[in-house]
C-alpha cells in the first residue's frame, strides 16, 4: 500500500509513524511547504518507507502530480486548505482523509461529493480523534437503538508537563485560535444555534489523571456532519464541549480583544499586515516546546429509545503520551485514526465514493479493535432509564 501525507507537522508525524510501522505499507510520500521538516519527520518517524516532497496546496496540479498512484492521501495540512487538497486528489484520482474542518469547512467539502463521485473515490472527511474516533463511537454507541434523541462528545485533557512558553500547545495553534474566537454551533430541538463562546459550563468527571473538570462549548466538525446522520433517527440535539485551560482562554481573548486575531490587513508603516498571520508567524518562530506529557479522553453519550425503553450510551478513548516515539497524546489519538482508515480504505474495509463522514462509512467494531492495538483504550457503558 502506498499513501502520500500532506503536512509534516505535529500530527502529520503521528500519521507517518503509524503508517510505516503498519504491515502492508510500502511507501509514504510526505509533503510539505517545508521541505526540510519534511526531511526530518520521514526521516524520523517513516522506518526507511518514507520519502520527503515539497508540497504546496495552491498548486493543485503539481500536488496532483505527487499524489498520483497513492491508495489514498492523509491531509494534515490546516484545514483552511481542505478543499485545495480535495482538487488535488479529484484531479490525482486518489481517495482522500483529513483531519476536520471546524464545522463550516466541513459543511463546504460536502459541495464535492459529486465530484468525488463521478471520480469513483472516496473523500472522507473528519477522521482524526475529535472529529474521528467520536463520530465511529457515536455510530457504535447507538446501535440497537430504534430513535437517537440526543448526541453529547466531550473532550478532556491534563498534561503534567510544565512550559515557559505562554501559548503551549500540543496541536494547530491556527486552529486553536479559531476554536477560541469563533461562536460555536449546537444543535438544539432540531435546530442550528450560534452559542456564546465557551458558554454553558459543564461540570464532568473523568478517571485519574484528568479528574473533574469544566467543559464549555466550541466550535467543532462533530456538528457538521452527527446531525445530518442521524437525522433518520430523530435526533434533536447534538453538542460538542472541551476543557481548555483557563490561562490559555483568557490569554487568546486578551490577545483577540486587542485584536491580534483579526484577518484583515492594518496599516504598519506603510504597509499592509494582518495582525493573525503576524501572530502565527512570530508564535512559530518560538524556541522548539517541551514535548507533551498529556493525557486525552475523549467521550461520547448518546441518547435514545431501544425496544421502548430509555437508554443512555456511554464511549470514551484514552490516550497517553509516547517518549519513545515522542508523541503526545492529541498527536496519537489524532494521526493514528486517520491511518487506520486510510489502510482500511486501501484494503476495501471502508467502501463507497463521494464526501463521507466517519459515522456513516467506517466498521465500528474493527476500527475500535485497532485502536487497541495501539494502546488507545476505549470503554463503553449503558444504562436502561424507563420503559416511559
């Protein structure tokens, strides 16, 4: 099997490991605006099958050229490029993962499902660990349910380790900017709702060494697609909260009420800058961080009717942090996924063409069964309520 990985960066790495240390996997074309960290991540976490390629996603047919002949193409890259990447492959005719689109993307790469159809390939969109692994337990959790009434996925996490740098982070700070500037969206009585950041906090209480912590809502991919899957079902209300840290939030929002998180350009001397791309550019220059010692659950109850009684499904996966590979736990519950289904989509495990989301494609058992073997353990529990 052969498969190309767009983004070399700290879940792109993850993606590689797990590609090249699975049976079957002859070649892994990692690419990347960044040459020379492309180098280093095939060099250090691809095992000999790893080659490293110059990549930029706004040359569709160039990327398309080293694309080519893959089983499919893992899109680590920010999602604000999901769709350039999407061409690429239609042009390529590759199947195609990535990672999420934060809601909106999301709901625009479905605009390509024809084209991925009339291709005969598969685009599947989503296939992390939230989104990812939340939406195959969220299918798993509500099997043998006649009605899903209700879909809640939280996110925690802790990390022991202790940082100099005020903005930390174990995944995209891109992203993380705009999960704590942008108004979240939940599905409530049937309906799309705009919600106050961070707002309606939540008290949950997860197992050592996470504990008890507050969840808020955030924008998230889970919304863009559960809804629209389990309309059939009859759900009404589909939420996603996490925990993010209280000095992260009110760091981010000191930085945006300043506006440093505003796209559109200012004037500095002359010369038009947008105060977000400043902030990316001067937070990637930062000194390497320390590596991650975090732990991540990730959690899912579903709601809903079986043989007319009230139950109530509850999933989560746990992750924990590697030395050795040196990988944190959002990198391993975030890149292993989406390899497993890009080598179950190359086996013919995973089937259809189109745009797809995980809940709707992917084989709950097998896919839960790999995890395990990579030490993401997942645990389910169900409760009856009333047969009212």
């Amino acid at each position: 099997m052969r498969f190309a990985v767009l983004g070399a960066g700290l879940m792109g790495r993850a993606v590689v490991y797990d590609l090249a240390h699975s049976a079957g996997v002859t070649e892994i074309a990692v690419g990347d605006f960044d040459l020379s960290r492309a180098r280093d991540v095939a060099r250090r976490f691809g095992a000999g099958k790893a080659r490293a390629a110059f990549a930029d996603v706004r040359e569709t047919r160039k990327l398309a050229r080293l694309l080519r002949g893959a089983d499919a193409v893992i899109n680590c890259t920010q999602y604000t490029w999901n769709l350039a990447a999407m061409e690429a492959a239609l042009l390529a005719r590759v199947n195609y993962l990535d990672l999420g689109g934060l809601y909106y993307m999301t709901r625009k790469q479905f605009h390509l499902d024809k084209d991925f159809r009339r291709a005969g390939r598969l685009a599947l969109v989503g296939m992390g660990g939230a989104p990812g692994i939340t939406n195959v337990m969220a299918r798993a959790a509500s099997e043998g349910m006649e009605r899903v009434e209700q879909i809640r996925v939280y996110n925690a996490s802790t990390d022991s380790q202790r940082y100099e740098e005020p903005l930390a982070y174990t995944f995209s700070i891109a992203t993380i900017l705009d999960e704590l500037t942008m108004p979240p969206v939940a599905f409530e009585r049937g309906r799309f709702h705009e919600k106050p950041l961070l707002s309606e906090p939540e008290r949950m209480r997860f197992r050592a060494p996470i504990g008890p912590v507050v969840v808020r809502h955030s924008l998230h991919s889970e919304l863009g697609t559960l809804p629209a899957s389990f309309r059939q079902k009859g759900v009404r209300e589909v939420s996603f909260k996490i925990n993010y840290q209280p000095e992260l939030v009110n760091l981010v929002r000191s930085l945006d009420a300043a506006g440093f998180t505003a796209r559109e350009p200012v004037a500095v001397n002359g010369t038009q800058v947008s105060p977000r791309s400043m902030l990316l550019a001067l937070l990637s220059q930062q000194a390497p961080q320390k590596p991650a010692r975090d732990v991540e659950a990730l959690r899912v109850v579903v709601a809903g009717r079986e043989r007319g009684r009230r139950v109530v499904d509850c999933m989560e996966a746990w992750t924990r942090y590697t030395v050795r590979p040196p990988l944190s736990a959002v990198a391993r519950d975030t890149g292993f996924p989406a390899s497993i289904a890009a080598q179950m989509l190359a086996r013919g495990e995973i089937q259809g063409t189109g745009v797809a989301a995980p809940e709707n494609v992917v084989p709950p058992t097998s896919f839960l069964e790999e995890l395990e073997k990579r030490k993401i353990r997942v645990r389910r529990w169900r409760t009856a309520l009333s047969t009212s």
